[in-house]
C-alpha cells in the first residue's frame, strides 16, 4: 500500500483552520468534498463522526487518524491536515494533536482501510519522519515529504 496513490495532492491542507476535533475533521471532509472524491459530503462526514464517538482515533505522539466507512466514496480516500497550534483530540496518551489523517472508504472494502491505517501507523512510529513532518509549512511539503519517504 502506498499512500500518495490513495492521497490527491490537492487532499493537503496546512495550515487547517479548525481548533477543534469536530471542526478539523469537518474540514478535511470538506477538502474532500471539495476536490470530487465524496459521492455524499453529509453522509461521509456523519460516518467519521458516529466513528470518532465510538473511541478516538488520536493514536498518540500528537497524530490521529479519523476514519468511517459509507456509501459515500466508490474507493478509500484520504486527506491529510497539520494544525497551528495542538488541539485536544481526546489521544490515547492525552497529548493534543498537531498531524490529522482522515479515511473514509466503502463499507464492502476492509482491505484497504485496514492497510492505510497500518501504513499510516507504521510511518508515524518513525520520529524523526513525524518531527519532519510537523515542520512543514505548506501542503505541498507535506505531500512531497510523504512522496520522499514512500519512495525509499
């Protein structure tokens, strides 16, 4: 699995504007939505949200991933958002974060859900990478140091 075939670099957004957990997430969606890769803007973000209630998808070390499965995309899509400033995202460990991944994919496709939410972990256990990362000032560093890293 290889994520920047998943992710459209126009799914990048630094900085968002949100200081929240329903706002950022929203705003993913948005961007999203926004670039055609939702059938059902509403449905698809009603699913990351009903799944963020069920326990929160902030994995620690200042990431989360938040996720749903709906009717709303044909296939997995992704977008990714870094914050200016940490925002509590209710992390495992209680730290805020900085470094949100969102997935949305169809209901009849585990597979791939589950490899991007592997590949995202595996990525983000890597510090010096997840430092590079949140140091990034623009959407299209992020996609490029993403691409870069993928590559090796």
């Amino acid at each position: 699995m290889t994520l920047t075939k998943i992710l459209q670099p126009t799914c990048v957004k630094v900085p968002l504007e949100g200081n929240d957990k329903k706002s950022v997430i929203t705003e993913l969606v948005d961007l999203l939505d926004a670039n055609g890769a939702l059938l059902d803007r509403d449905m698809a973000l009603n699913a990351v949200l009903v799944r963020e209630q069920t326990k929160s998808t902030g994995i620690g070390s200042g990431i989360a991933i938040p996720h749903g499965k709906c009717a709303a995309v044909k296939e997995l899509v992704m977008a990714i958002g870094l914050t200016r400033e940490p925002i509590d995202f209710e992390s495992v460990d209680g730290k805020p974060v900085k470094i949100i991944f969102l997935l949305v994919s169809p209901v009849d496709q585990t597979g791939p859900h589950i490899q991007a939410l592997a590949k995202i972990s595996r990525l983000m256990l890597d510090d010096k990478f997840r430092k590079e990362l949140e140091g990034t000032d623009s959407a299209e560093a992020v996609y490029k140091l993403l691409d870069t890293k993928e590559s090796k």
